[in-house]
C-alpha cells in the first residue's frame, strides 16, 4: 500500500465456473466452485474493506446469470445470485463508511471465456449467433464497453449509486 498509496477500491472478478448441468455436475465441482467463486470474492471484498479509509467503492464483475439462467451454467446459475445478494447486503454494512458495492452483470461481451462457452457447443458460430439473435443491440459487447461500466461504478462520479446490479448486456436480459 505505500508504495501506491491509499486503496480506493477494487474491482473483483473471480472467472467463470465449469459448465455443465446441475444433474452431471458432482459435488466436489460445487464445493470447489463455492469456495473461489464465492468464498473468494467476498474474502478478497473483506480485505479491500478493511483497506479503504474514506469513500470507497468495491465491484463484483457477476453474471446475467444472476436474473435468468444460462443453459449449461448451471454452477454459475446456482452461485452468481447469491453472491448478488451477499454485495447488496455487504452495501448495506459498508455503507455507513461511505464505501459503495455494487455489481456488474455482463452479457456476452467478446472475451476469451465467451468464445470458449461458444465452442463448448461444438458449433461456435451458430452458438454466437443464436446469442446475438437474443441481443436487442444485434452484437457481443466489446471489452471497453465492459471497462466503462466498471470505471463509472468505481469511479467518484457514482457517488450515490450502491447496491445495484448493473446489467452490461446489450439488452440482452429481459428481467427488470
């Protein structure tokens, strides 16, 4: 911390988890999916707490899977949501120090992960455009696009925003 200074924040990515149905997937999958992808995040979002004197904001980058499940994700489906709540309820404690959480809910924007999630179909290009078929903007978010999002939030100019899931998704998700 001396070397950089105070901490702000942090934005908090833990990956994506397996694929897989929740009839196929066996519980050591879960449990080791639990730990990182739950247990992790919010351990990393105490340390960063603990860090931050003054305003301060933490993002957990989730998924859309935490308003409507994605087919195959089935870890992702069953975790993301509740990792949800934990930050709208870790808002809720942090709060009173002026340390905002929120989160991000990513739709199919052009990373790594989403090409291998599209050719774990055996057909990556109609996987892609059957996704972009479901996009209202009719295209996969760039990277930037992702990166502006996360900077507003972190950023002081989301002053009076926290506890909010705020869907990058092109339009993708149908939810309120």
């Amino acid at each position: 911390m001396h070397r950089w200074g105070q901490v702000d924040g942090a934005l908090i990515s833990v990956g994506g988890p397996p694929t897989g149905t929740i009839m196929e997937t066996p519980d050591d999958v879960w449990t080791s999916s639990f730990e990182s992808v739950f247990v992790g995040a919010l351990r990393v979002a105490r340390a960063v707490a603990g860090a931050i004197e003054g305003p301060g904001s933490i993002v957990f980058v989730l998924s859309s899977s935490v308003r409507a499940p994605l087919a195959n994700l089935a870890v992702s489906n069953g975790l993301r949501p509740g990792l949800a709540m934990a930050a709208k309820t870790l808002a809720d404690e942090l709060g009173p120090r002026a340390i905002r959480v929120n989160g991000l809910l990513p739709g199919r924007i052009g990373t790594e992960r989403v090409a291998e999630l599209d050719e774990s179909t055996g057909d990556a290009e109609a996987a892609k455009a059957k996704a972009i078929a479901g996009i209202p903007l009719g295209r996969y978010g760039e990277p930037g696009e992702f990166a502006a999002a996360a900077t507003f939030l972190l950023s002081p100019v989301s002053s009076f925003v926290t506890g909010v899931m705020l869907p990058v998704d092109g339009g993708m998700l149908r939810a309120l």
